[in-house]
C-alpha cells in the first residue's frame, strides 16, 4: 500500500495553561490577555479572556494539521474500506476540521477534542470501483488555531485507483 503524508504546522503558539509565575487566576489571565493577546493568536482581549475562561486554557504547541491518503477501515463503519486520515494538534477544542478538495470548503468534518487535538483516519468510503475522470484527488485539511487563525495542511493528491480499479 502506497501512502502520501505530508505535514504542515502554522506558525501560531499557544501558551495558554496557567503555570507558576504566569497568570494563575482569572484576573492575572484577564492582564496576560491585555498584553499578550495578539502573540497568543487572539483576534481580541475578550476572545482571549473567554478562551481561558471557558476551560479552552489546555492547548499549548504550534496548530498543525497532517493529512495521508491511505487506505483504512472506515471511521464509522470499521468492515468497509475508506480513504484519507487526518492528524492535527494545537486546534481550537471543539472546532472542526474538514478534509476536502482544494476547491471546495466543504468536505468530511472531524472534531477537535479537549485537549486541541483530532485523530480519525478513513474519512471517505470507497467503492468496488471509481468512475474515469474521478479517479485522481487533490484534497486538503481546514481547521482553525484557538486564535481563530487558519491551519491548513499541504495539499495531498491521490490516485484511487491504487485501490480499487476503473468502473467498466
């Protein structure tokens, strides 16, 4: 089996777990986030205060997302084959990422846990054959950093017919 990973992280870092000599409490968060929100990847003071005070003060680490063709068991019907997995860390918790075409925003959609991170491999179910013109994919990963910033993974093409064979 052929697989194509490619990865790719945004350049936005998150500190937001209170630790010792940083803001300890809602009212040393509220002053960190005056300062400090624009390097945290806030659009604004009260995205910031509300991210913290909403318990989103968990993820730390770039935003990245990482997208593999491959082929797996699906993620919501494990005895039937799928194609394409996502991985992404320092997400916005309870945000989607959707893994589509390069040209389109919609697409398979995947939430973002607790802790900023999404892990679901076989997204897009394959059939017992593909229909010409439809065989090659240029797809991609969308999700959004706790900043609101955009992360986006490189984009992956694949060739269906590495698993199953032309329609006749």
């Amino acid at each position: 089996m052929k697989t194509a990973f490619v990865a790719v992280s945004a350049v936005v870092i998150m500190f937001l777990t209170p630790t010792a000599g940083v803001a300890s409490s809602n009212a040393d968060w509220a002053k960190r986030c005056q300062v400090e929100h624009a390097s945290l990847g806030y659009r604004n003071v009260g995205q910031c205060v509300s991210t913290y005070a909403r318990g989103g003060g968990t993820v730390t680490g770039p935003a990245s997302l990482t997208l593999t063709y491959e082929m797996t068991a699906c993620a919501a019907f494990p005895q039937v084959q799928c194609i394409w997995s996502v991985q992404g860390s320092g997400l916005d918790p309870g945000s989607k990422v959707v893994v589509g075409g390069v040209d389109v925003l919609h697409g398979a959609e995947a939430t973002v846990g607790t802790d900023g991170t999404v892990n679901v491999r076989g997204l897009f179910m394959l059939g017992d054959c593909v229909n010409p013109g439809f065989e090659i994919h240029h797809f991609v990963a969308r999700g959004v950093a706790p900043g609101g910033a955009a992360v986006t993974s490189e984009v992956v093409t694949g060739d269906v017919t590495q698993f199953v064979p032309l329609c006749a």
